[in-house]
C-alpha cells in the first residue's frame, strides 16, 4: 500500500484515496525491485510481478514470489504467459 493507492483485495481491510486491480505481468529479463531509492530484492526473468500503477517509466506493485511491493523498470516487464 501506497498513502495514495492500494491493491483492491485489501478494500476490506485498509482504508485508501484509490484502490487498483492488480494486472499480472512477467519479468522478462533481470531488474531490481526498489522501495523508494533502495534495492530490496534483484528479481529473475519469468518472475511474476502484479502491476498497481506505472508512472514515468516506473511499475509500482507485487513482487508475487516475494511478497514484496515496490517499484521495477515497466521496460523488463512483459504480458504474463
């Protein structure tokens, strides 16, 4: 959850302006997932990642095998298969 957004399957649990359906995409190649200016996690071509948001370049969203959210580059990010 961002303060702005969060995923709609938490409607019920926290309260935010927007909510979003997340949409699944797939890795597509290697990409660090970003909370804020710092790296928590480097993800793998094929991981799934479930996009809330893209802004300037930028996917904010689920790093599904992880369970972390965070932001990864929309480029290495692909339709999930």
């Amino acid at each position: 959850m961002r303060p702005d957004l969060a995923d709609a399957r938490l409607a019920d649990r926290v309260f935010a302006p927007h909510y979003a359906l997340p949409v699944r995409r797939t890795l597509a190649f290697p990409a660090p997932l970003v909370d804020g200016t710092a790296p928590v996690a480097a993800l793998e071509p094929g991981e799934a990642f479930d996009v809330l948001d893209v802004t300037g370049g930028r996917a904010w969203g689920i790093a599904v095998a992880h369970g972390l959210v965070g932001y990864v580059d929309a480029a290495a990010l692909e339709a999930a298969t």
